[in-house]
C-alpha cells in the first residue's frame, strides 16, 4: 500500500506542478471577468475621449454589471448553503463582496 501511495502522490504533485494550480481568484474564469471589466472601461474612455455621447460611455463602463452581480448573488448563496466551517462560508461572502466592488469600480 505504501507503494501505491508514493507512487499516487509522485503523480499528484507532477500533475499539480504541470497546471500550475493557483488560487481560485487567479483562475481563467476570474481572470477573463476581470479582462472584460478593465476593457470595458478602457472601451468607456475611449467613447468620452473620442466626443460620443456621455450616456455611450456610461452604457459601456456599466455593461458588465449584471454578470458582476449574478456572480456575487451564487457565490452568497452558495456560502449559506455550505455545511462545512462557518469561517469558509464568512470568507466567500466577504471575498465576493470585495471582488464585486472593485470590479464595478475599475
């Protein structure tokens, strides 16, 4: 048995070390809303820059707000559901409430 879990473990951190597994909030999906955001609001600027019209520019930077909140809305719910440590479940609500306003702010 011991055998079988060096070998388990060898494999493990390989695979591990191949993904390059980071934290949640550095994963593609966070990074992509996070991309999206940041060129959302360069797209706002742009749109003031260039002279169109102010509601253009408003309408472009609050674009991605429904996902902003549809994320931040499963993510509390789901952390009201979780049965493991209540601390977890605190620190989603608090991380999600941080993420969603710097992602409205940016």
């Amino acid at each position: 048995m011991d055998g079988n879990r060096v070998v388990f473990k060898r494999r493990l951190k390989a695979a591990l070390e191949q993904r390059r597994i980071g934290s949640p909030l550095s994963s593609t999906p966070c990074r992509a809303a996070r991309a999206a955001a940041t060129s959302m609001t360069a797209a706002a600027i742009a749109a003031v820059v260039a002279g169109l019209l102010d509601a253009v520019g408003v309408g472009l930077f609050l674009l991605p707000v429904p996902y902003i909140l549809t994320a931040v809305v499963g993510v509390w719910r789901s952390a009201q559901r979780y049965e493991g440590p209540p601390k977890w479940a605190f620190l989603a609500k608090v991380a999600v409430i941080v993420w969603g306003a710097i992602m409205i702010l940016i």
